[in-house]
C-alpha cells in the first residue's frame, strides 16, 4: 500500500501505527536473563542481534514507548513492560545515584555518567510518572535534583556533557543535543509533577540555546560549543560524518526544537518561543528537504549546502512533532502539507511494512544499506512512537 495522507491524520490510524511499533518490540525485547530489555531487533525482520549490550538511552527510550503505549490505552501488557523497565532502571542506579552509560548483561561496560543519558533517565521516568507506574514519580524528582547537582552550571544556565564515574570532568566540550534532551525531560518531568521549578529549568535552558546563542551565530543553532559556551565551528570538521557530534546544522535538530518551544508555547506566553520555531522550521525544510529523492538529509553546512545527505529515521519524526503545533498554533496550513509530506516520504521508505519498525538509515536515494543492523545501540521505537502520541496530543488540545 502507497502512502495515503489522508491517513496520517486520522486519530485511530495514529494510535495503531504507535501501537504496531510496541508489537514489534514486544514481548523478544524483554530480557528475563540479565533483566531490563534487549533493544537490538533487526531492523529487517525483528531477529535479536545482540542480546547483551545495553544502552543506558535505549533502555529509557523503550521505558518511554511502552509508557506512551499505557497513555494510549493499549494492551495490558504496555504496563506490565514499562514496570519491568522501570524496575530495572532503579537496579541500574548506582549507590551515588547516577547511572553508567553501558553495561554488558549484569556488568558496567562503561561507567562515565552522561547528560544525555541522564536526561533520558528522567525523561523514562517521568512519562512513567504520567501513566501511573509504581515508583516512577519519587524517582522524577530525585533525578531532576541529580542533574541540577552534577550537570548544570549554574554561571552558564546550561548542562556540561560527560562525567566519569567519579563525577570529574571528561572532556572540554559543551554540546547543545544533551541539553535539548534535558530540556525535553523537564518538560515531561513538570507535566507529570506540576512543579514549576522544572518548567523553569526547561525554559532557561531553551532561552540560552534557541534564543541567545542561536543569536551569536548564523541565526541557526550549532551544534558544538567550548566549555565557556562559545560557538565551536571547526569541532569534527574533519568527521563530518560522526554518528552522535557531525560537522554542520542538523535538520532534525531543527526541527526538535521547533516541536520543544512550542510545547513550551502552551506554558509560558514569551513571543519568542513560536516565532524562533518557526524560523527552526523554515530554515530546517528549505536546508535540509531533498528536492530530488525527498526527505531529510542528515546535515548542512554554513552556506545551507547538505553535507551526510542519508536519511536517517528520527528528523522526519521530529518534523511531524514541529509542523502539527506550529500548525495547530499559528493557524497556517502550509505545516500540515509538511506534516503530510514527512509522513508520506517515511511510509514509503522508511517503515518496514511487513514489521512495523522503521529502518534506522537509509542512503541517498532511499535504499535500505546492507550494513543496516551495524548501528548504534540506541534505537527504539522512541521517535516515530513520540511523534504519534505528540500529534495526538496536539489534535486533542
């Protein structure tokens, strides 16, 4: 079946489409061998292909699917599989109170403490809190004083990247991706706890990035930053092409953004926040849609020039997130032929029809790559599940 937009908004569609990702995970994800989930599940027919490693943001992200699963009234069994996960994230915590990047089965394989991850333990947590899990809610706060005391500088109203176990400094870098996660978490923390003081945090956090340094440069966000919080422009120039820190604007970035502030919008009356995710958005599309195979590449450079031009699974995700509020928010149904313009370039392209999932890359011109399950062990269902459930949210308001 080709695309249809006339689906892609329907209500019941949505939910079964975020639900189909949660059967293809569900019940092999669950590992009752070394506790927790196994998230490496091919991407072409959903075989296990490494039922050890595990990532501490994988883990979370398949807290937060199953979490949403509940929130959308799904099988029983969304509960019973974001208690497993809940459980087991409060056994990966260490006696300190932070959490190891990865473990190995039952054993820490690397034990620096990250803001990324951290932020996704906090986000895992609070979407847990939104559905009722047992015990997720005293964790919210716990973690949100974890990252406040060990992450965030308070000189610079945003969050430092890597820790080793010690809580010492690991490298002299500042990145914006770790605090957009953070700010994304403390969104989901003050929905779930109404304590303001998270909203706060989230705003502060947006305010410096997306306002204030977004205004120091090419009135794009960068990516990569020193520790005084000073645009870094020559960072992995020279690696263009790295998985999680590449050289360039990310469209998909972008487009987070565009999605967060207006989240933020329907809490805060601050103007800027709508009219800089609308300039997130314009500049996103007009850089980064390939006008020839369709969707999104993966970076662009100064000159809006694209640079890793695969497509990747997770901007487009995003771009659906951004357009239905700016849609909803502004009026303007230029954003919904976006939003159906995302959805039709995935659904036939990017979802794997005969499994649910959605292939994590796919090159240029939108074949599948032979190396496809050599990726990083981070992926679930987080993206295109999270764009489901925000459009349904969105709708609903």
């Amino acid at each position: 079946m080709r695309s249809d937009p006339q689906l892609f908004r329907d209500e019941r569609w949505l939910r079964q489409h975020a639900l189909g990702l949660l059967h293809f995970y569900y019940p092999d994800c669950l590992d009752h061998r070394f506790g927790g989930y196994v998230a490496q599940l091919s991407d072409t027919d959903g075989h296990v292909y490494d039922g050890k490693a595990k990532h501490l943001v994988a883990h979370c992200r398949l807290v937060f699917d199953f979490a949403v699963g509940e929130l959308l009234d799904g099988p029983n069994w969304c509960r019973s599989a974001a208690s497993h996960g809940v459980t087991h994230l409060r056994e990966w915590r260490e006696p300190d109170g932070g959490y190891a990047w990865v473990r190995s089965g039952r054993e820490v394989a690397d034990p620096r403490r990250t803001c990324y991850g951290h932020a996704h333990v906090l986000l895992a947590y609070a979407t847990a809190a939104k559905a009722d899990i047992v015990g997720a809610e005293p964790a919210v706060h716990e973690t949100a004083d974890l990252i406040a005391e060990r992450f965030r500088e308070d000189e610079h109203g945003l969050c430092r990247g890597k820790l080793t176990a010690d809580w010492e400094p690991d490298e002299a870098y500042r990145g914006q991706n770790a605090n957009m996660h953070t700010c994304e978490a403390f969104i989901a923390a003050y929905e779930a706890t109404g304590e303001e003081e998270y909203l706060d945090r989230a705003y502060t956090i947006a305010e410096r990035l997306a306002l204030e340094l977004t205004d120091a440069g090419d009135g794009l966000l960068w990516e990569h930053y020193t520790t005084d919080w000073e645009i870094d422009w020559s960072y992995n120039r020279d690696d263009p092409t790295h998985m999680f820190r590449p050289w360039g604007y990310q469209p998909g970035h972008l487009l987070e953004w565009a999605k967060l502030l207006c989240t933020l919008a329907e809490y805060h009356d601050a103007d800027w926040l709508v009219e800089r995710a609308a300039h997130f958005f314009e500049a996103a599309v007009e850089n980064g849609w390939d006008d020839e195979h369709g969707g999104l590449v993966y970076t662009f450079d100064r000159d809006g020039d694209p640079i890793v031009e695969d497509k990747y699974f997770w901007p487009p995700c995003e771009g659906m997130g951004a357009a239905a509020r700016l849609a909803t928010v502004t009026g303007e149904d230029d954003y919904w032929e976006w939003y159906d313009r995302f959805w039709t370039h995935a659904w036939d392209n990017l979802v794997n029809r005969r499994h649910g999932n959605w292939y994590f890359r796919l090159t240029p011109d939108n074949e599948v790559p032979d190396d496809l399950d050599d990726t990083p062990k981070v992926k679930s269902g987080y993206h295109p599940l999270g764009a489901c459930y925000d459009v349904l949210r969105t709708t609903a308001e």
